[in-house]
C-alpha cells in the first residue's frame, strides 16, 4: 500500500484483513521525486494508464458515480468525471 501518510484511517476493515491472513505492507512514497518523470511519461505515451479508469461520467452524473463507486467496489475500481 505505497501511499503518502494520511493520519488516522477511519472505518480500515482490520478485523477482515486478519480474519482472512492477509498481509499488508505499508511505506511512504516519494510522490515528489516520482511525480514529473511519470507525468511526462503518460504524456508522451510511454506509459498508458487508461486501464485503470472503469467508468467515464459527466459531472452532472457525479451522484450517481459516487453511489456507483460506493456499492459496486469490484466493478467501479476509478470513476472519472468529465466536465462539458
């Protein structure tokens, strides 16, 4: 889980994590360092990330992409909403 620290992480399933053995490794990530490499990349189509985005929505849709997001979390893995 490569993440910049966020404080106090409120409603982690913990309890689900150990019922199921999983393991969880954390450290922090140099977003700075990172960050204008892997931009320009992306630009310059070196690397494609379209496969993360499942959904493309309106703005005006962003209620219903939130609801989508909040109940079908298998299926609505990055929700993108587009202005007009």
């Amino acid at each position: 889980m490569p993440a910049v620290w966020g404080g106090i992480v409120d409603k982690f399933p913990l309890g689900a994590f150990m019922e199921k053995g999983l393991t969880l490794k954390t450290g922090q990530t140099s977003v700075q360092h990172y960050m204008p490499g892997l931009l320009n990349a992306i630009v310059e189509s070196k690397i494609d990330t379209t496969f993360l985005i499942s959904h493309r929505m309106s703005l005006e849709d962003a209620p219903e992409g939130y609801k989508m997001f909040h109940d079908n979390q298998n299926e609505a893995t990055k929700v993108i909403l587009d202005a007009p």
